[in-house]
C-alpha cells in the first residue's frame, strides 16, 4: 500500500471507528473483547483495503467485516453457552446496524444545530462536553455566576433540542 492509500484508509478509520465500535459493543458485551474485536476488524480491513474496489461507504464495509469477526467470536465460544442462534444473532446485528446509521443521522442534525448556535454558546457547549469541565469550572473560566450559567446551558440545550426536532421532522416528510 502507497502512503496515498494509507493516509486514505487511516483518515478514514479515523472517521468512523466510533460507529464501527459501536456496532461491535451493541453486540459484545464484555469490553475487552470489543476492544480486541475492534482491533481485529481494523486489522482486516487495512489488509483488505489495498486491494478493495473504491468503498463507498467505509463505515458500512467496516461494519460487514464486524459482523463476520463478531459470528466468529460467538462460534468460538458456543462450547462455552449458547447465547443465541445464528439466525437471532443475524436478526440482532441487523437491528443493530439500524440504530447505529440512524444514530449517525442524529449526530450530523446536532452537529448542524451546533453551527447555528451563537459563537458564545457554541463555545460554552464544546468547552463543558469536550473538555469535560463542571459547570462551577466553566463559570470561573467565562467569569460567570454559577446559577447563570446553569439557566444559559439549559436555554442552550433548549434550543438545541428544538432545532434537532425540527431537523428530524424535516426530514421524515421530505
């Protein structure tokens, strides 16, 4: 693989390994073995991806790849307990996929709602969820009363709401 494609592959990975995994955790419940399910996906889809047609949507593909390693993680262990049947397990993964793309359709409409926000708030928001301060941290940071800032967040978190809502009905009737 040339650096071109790997740049592509890592960026890509980078993109959608939060859906990939996921999916991989709606369907493993020890997180070990996610963790090491999620290597093993990775794993394969960078031997995979040199020789691939153009991926149209690497989050789907990485999700394909998933699901064989994940059936083969619970053939391994039905000596252990049988948990389901292949066809529940099918059915699940099916339904998993589901909520993990209209997840994603969530995320994109929040993210839109985000933009529209004023840049103060915009900026009260990303500093209290990414950094992962308190509110009494954040209210010392901007030099905000603490109650003030709780009635801002929640007004913020309104309109956020609202948006989303909007956004999603939107989209449902067109």
């Amino acid at each position: 693989m040339d650096s071109r494609q790997a740049r592509e592959f890592i960026g890509q990975l980078m993109a959608n390994q939060r859906r990939i995994y996921a999916f991989i955790l709606t369907l493993v419940p020890n997180w070990a073995d996610a963790d090491d399910l999620m290597q093993e996906t990775a794993q394969t889809m960078w031997c995979r991806f040199e020789n691939s047609e153009p991926i149209q949507n690497f989050a789907a593909w990485g999700i394909r790849i998933a699901q064989n390693n994940i059936l083969n993680y619970y053939a391994k262990r039905k000596r252990e307990r049988v948990l389901f049947d292949d066809d529940v397990m099918k059915d699940v993964m099916d339904r998993s996929e589901a909520v993990c793309a209209e997840a994603d359709v969530r995320i994109e409409v929040l993210q839109r709602c985000l933009r529209k926000l004023k840049d103060r708030d915009r900026r009260l928001i990303r500093t209290l969820y990414e950094q992962g301060v308190t509110i009494k941290q954040l209210a010392a940071q901007v030099d905000r009363p603490v109650q003030g800032l709780y009635k801002a967040i929640a007004r913020i978190h309104d309109a956020l709401l609202q948006c989303v809502r909007r956004s999603l009905a939107l989209k449902e009737a067109g």
